[in-house]
C-alpha cells in the first residue's frame, strides 16, 4: 500500500502489509470464536483494549468507551449468518465516537463503517432510530408481513411444501428464524446502504469479507 493511500479521510492509517497482515489475523480470530468480543484499535492496527462477552453480547464498560473516543471499534457477532452493525454498535453510549467500527461474523463477513466529521452524537442518535424500525418490527410482530405472505405460499427459498413434512417442528422455527434474521440484516444493510443517509449522518459502509 503506497503512502498516497494512507490517511485518505477518515480511515484507518495503515501504513504497511505487516500491520494489515496483523489485523487480518486478529479480524480471523475473533471472527472464528463463539462469543462476543469488542477491541480498540489504532489506526496501525495495533489492539489497545479488548472486552470478552457472551454468545449474544459484550458489555462495554465506561472505562472502554472513554479510550474508544477517536479510535477504531473491532467487534464479532458470533454468527455463521451474514449480520449487521446493531443500533448499539451504532449508538454506543452517545459520548464516544469511534473512527471506524468494523463487525465481523463467523462466515468472515466483514462491515466497516467509518465515521467523518459530520458524525456527532445527534447524528448517531437519528441513525440508531432508523435502525430502531426494523428490529421493533421483527421483536413485536414476529415476522414481518411479507415473510408471513411467503411461508403461506410456500415461497420461501429452497423449501417447499414436501420438504416441510420431513422436518420436525423445531427444525421448520430454525429454518423459519434464519430466514427472518437473513431479512432483518438485509433491511438493516440497505440503512446502511443509503447514500443520502450516509451523507446526511457523515459517513460510509461497507460490507466485504476478510481476505484469505
Ligand atoms: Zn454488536
């Protein structure tokens, strides 16, 4: 990577293959646990802090959030689905601003949103709100409408009537559930997605996979 690349914007200053060498092998790690854990970065690459969790979250403690300020977020979402940033990746606690904040699942799905100098706590907050549709709907209304139309159409991929009566009831929830959380993470991606809310709020996405 030349010298003209580094610093563009916002972005993590990663001078050399070495240091990119060694956060692709952090990004791997955690990628490949089955809990939570959320680093701090510098913009070498260089792990500063790092927090375990749980299957399903790591508690960011304050002490954490204040060394987060103007630093680069590494967090897993111990998943083998394609995920998503979460409104509390997003929000943290509304006084720290990370640089970037990258999430990673276990299929080596990789989101990166980096922050510019339009992105402020207000912005955070309105962001967090948009994403805050989505997953109401999902936690209220058990499936949103147009996956209820498809189950009752038989619609949905790869499964068919016959091929619901050789799963158990169980076996049918799981397929059912991983088709409402690979739609909830779309809708949450096309968020991200958005041009216009990206300029708005101040800042970019982007959603590949750590390299092999
Ligand atoms: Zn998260």
């Amino acid at each position: 990577m030349g010298k003209g690349v580094s610093g563009i914007g916002n972005r993590p200053n990663i001078v050399n293959q070495a240091n990119l060498r060694a956060l692709t092998k952090v990004q791997r790690k955690i990628a490949a646990q089955d809990f939570e854990s959320a680093l701090i970065l510098n913009d070498r690459g260089r792990v500063l802090a790092k927090l375990d969790g749980d299957r399903t979250e790591v508690i960011f403690t304050p002490e954490f959030m204040q060394q987060l300020q103007g630093k680069n977020l590494l967090h897993n979402h111990p998943t083998d689905l394609p995920t998503a940033p979460s409104r509390a990746d997003i929000l943290g606690n509304g006084l720290t601003l990370p640089k970037t904040s990258t999430i990673v699942s276990q299929i080596g799905q990789k989101d990166v949103m980096t922050f510019n100098e339009n992105w402020n706590r207000e912005n955070s907050q309105k962001l967090a709100a948009q994403m805050h549709l989505p997953t109401e709907h999902y936690r209220t209304g058990g499936y949103r409408r147009d996956v209820r139309n498809d189950i009752a159409n038989n619609k949905l991929p790869n499964m068919t009537a016959s091929q619901f009566g050789n799963l158990s009831p169980t076996q049918i929830k799981d397929f059912i559930d991983r088709q409402v959380a690979e739609r909830h993470v779309r809708d949450i991606q096309n968020i991200l997605r958005n041009p216009t809310w990206q300029q708005r709020y101040g800042f970019t996405f982007e959603s590949t996979y750590i390299p092999r």
